[in-house]
C-alpha cells in the first residue's frame, strides 16, 4: 500500500485491514513515499492501536515521489508469493484478502470489484463510467487491473519488471497488457470488494482526467495496445475508449473533454521526444 501522506482517510483503510477475515499468515507492507518525519509519526501512531492485529512493515520509498515507484519498493520487500495492491484512501471489505487470494489459485493476476456508492459523494454519481463495469475494465478493447484492488503471483510481478515509474499516469494498465503479453490470464472477483473513494470536485477530476490523458498516450506511442508492433501513431492513438455509462451528464462530457485534450498533449509530447532521441 503506497502511502504519500498521513490523514484520516488512512487510518480508515488500516482499521479495515486490520478486520480482515484471512486467517493464513499475511503482512502489511505500507511504502511510505514521503521523508516528511511527521508523516512517519502520524503514520506510527495511526498502527499502534492495531499491533495486535497487523504485521506490519514500512518501507521508505521518499527517493522518488511516485506511486508506482512506491508500489514496486513495497513489493520488493515483501516476502510472500502472493502480492495485494490497495490504495491507503480506500477501504476494505473484511473478505477482501480472503477472496482476492483465493482467486490467484485459479490466475496470475486478479482485480476486483470497486464499489463506488459507499463513499461516493453526493451529485457525481453519473460523471463518470463505472470503474469496474461487472467485469475487468477496458481499454481500447483489452482489459486491465486497477492497482487500487489487484493481486498478482509475485513470480509474474518480478517477470515484467513491476510498474513503470517512467509513465504520468496508466502505469495499471502498462502492467497489466505487460502480463497479456506474456500469456498471463487475468482474471476477475467480484467478491474481492474494495470501498473506493472518487476525489471531490470537479476540478480535481478534470486535472486528473488530464493526466489519464496524458498516460494514455505515452502507453499507445510507446508500445501499442497487446498483440501490435510498435507503439500507435497519428488518428490510430486517439481512438475513444467508449465506456458505456448510464446517463451522460454535464460532467460526464467536461471529463472526456479532458481525457481528449491529455491525449493530445501526450501524443504531442511522445513525438518531440522522438524527434529529439532521432538527432
């Protein structure tokens, strides 16, 4: 779990996990991507009530603010066979380790369900599509993981390297057509719940729609989607997603707007640094 700050939102996500009904051996490995020191002691604090319940490491990963980069130090410490990625700003269902390992005996990779109605907030509930529409989501037609509720076999994990720390933001989707790639099924638990938690307002989800954007691209003109050579160029790496969604809302459209306008600054962005590896 990679934690950049220390607020509330955390310790709800800590108490969740220290709820768990797994009854096998498991730990918590907690990245802590800040030096900030009063974070690593609002973060101490915020365990002690649970020492009991949790086994718990924490790893600094404040070399490189990046969440990826924080999720593959954590990973690298770890010492079980099974990797579980939640997000600190969410919350688990108390079956959710149980479910999510109990699918990995039957994929090397599992995402699951995102339930966005228990913290959703009130009046955005049609801005976007679902984030888990009865099944994995999609992009351009190829499935994905969402890092905040996935497992993965760590032997598969350490094949294609982890996250890549080198994308804005998609790196969940990169690490997930990396494992298709290499003939790894990846499969779906409905069961495995996570309580997730959308950002408030509209601006902060223009800006990280913007961003999404952005990561879109670099992936496409980067390496394609599964199954191509080479990375997408021209029209070909602007195609829409076209996620279904039950009522297109003001927002909904100020949202693709975004995505639309990252994609083009990506793909922008992609060719100059092309141009400038060329000379």
């Amino acid at each position: 779990m990679p934690v950049g700050r220390v607020d509330p939102e955390l310790s709800e996500q800590v108490e969740a996990l220290a709820a768990q009904s797994h009854l096998g051996p498991w730990e918590l490995v907690i990245s802590l991507n800040t030096a900030d020191r009063e974070h690593r002691v609002a973060l101490e604090q915020s365990l002690e009530p649970h020492s009991d319940a949790l086994t718990v490491r924490i790893v600094d990963s404040s070399d490189r603010r990046s969440a990826s980069h924080a999720r593959n130090l954590g990973a690298r410490a770890a010492d079980g066979d099974l990797l579980l990625f939640c997000d600190s700003d969410d919350i688990a269902h108390r079956q959710w380790i149980e479910q999510l390992s109990a699918a990995l005996e039957f994929y090397g990779a599992v995402g699951g369900y995102l339930d966005e109605d228990v913290l959703s907030v009130p009046g955005q509930e049609h801005w976007r599509p679902p984030a888990t529409p009865g099944g994995l989501p999609t992009f351009l037609g190829h499935p994905f993981l969402v890092s905040a509720n996935m497992g993965v076999i760590r032997s598969n994990f350490e094949a294609v390297g982890g996250f890549d720390t080198d994308l804005i933001r998609g790196e969940d989707i990169a690490f997930s057509w990396d494992l298709l790639e290499r003939g790894i099924e990846l499969g779906y638990c409905a069961e495995a719940v996570m309580y997730y938690r959308h950002r408030k307002g509209l601006s902060a989800m223009m800006q990280q729609h913007y961003l999404y954007g952005r990561g879109f691209s670099q992936i496409l003109a980067r390496r394609g989607t599964p199954g191509t050579a080479g990375g997408a160029t021209g029209l070909s790496a602007l195609k829409p997603n076209g996620q279904a969604v039950a009522r297109k809302s003001f927002p909904y459209f100020l949202r693709r707007g975004s995505i639309a306008a990252g994609r083009v600054v990506g793909l922008v962005e992609e060719r100059v640094l092309r141009q400038q590896g060329s000379r």
